[in-house]
C-alpha cells in the first residue's frame, strides 16, 4: 500500500516529512504539497486563531528543497499543489501560477 502526505499539514502538526520518509521508507508515492504562515506550535486546528494561513509556496515557512530532494530518494513519484484558502493577495489563477514556478524551480 502506497500513501500521499500532505506535507503542509504534517508540518503544521509538528511532523517532519523527511523523518516519516526515513520511517516508511517506500510507503509515499505522492506528496500533497502547500505552505502555510504558522502560528508557532504545532496544532491540527482547522478552525479558530491557531489554524495556519495558507500562502503560496515560497511564501510561507515551509522549504521544500529538502523535502523534494529527500523525496526523490525514497520512491516518491508525483507532487501535488493545493492553495489552502483563503487567497487573499492575489486570483486563484496567479497562485497557482506562483505554486507551479515554485516547484519547478525545485
């Protein structure tokens, strides 16, 4: 059984990808890819003060340079962008635009 991580949340929960990678080596086969503004702890809030602002990749405090290189060694095959809402700075398409610029740039 192969298994996608949302990166961002996992992060946002106080997880570290690369670490879960070396643990379940072979077990990811994509990777749901999003950065966020955190608030400082870890937390699983998806409502209220402590749920993370969704930005655009580069954006935000998640680097993914590790994470896509240390993806790349265990089997991880397709990444995948979300734009968590709200998009405030900017329309949905120039997000994605920024997000696609972003991983390429990986």
């Amino acid at each position: 059984m192969k298994f996608e991580l949302d990166c961002g949340w996992a992060i946002a929960a106080g997880q570290k990808p690369i670490e879960l990678f070396k643990a379940h080596a072979g077990r990811f086969r994509m990777l749901h890819v999003k950065d966020f503004q955190l608030k400082g702890k870890p937390t699983y809030s998806l409502f209220g003060p402590e749920r993370p602002t969704g930005t655009e990749l580069g954006r935000g405090q998640i680097d993914y340079k590790p994470i896509f290189a240390a993806a790349q060694t265990v089997g991880v095959e397709y990444f995948f962008s979300e734009q968590e809402p709200p998009i405030t700075n900017m329309k949905p398409m120039d997000a994605a635009k920024a997000n696609f610029d972003y991983m390429r740039g990986l």
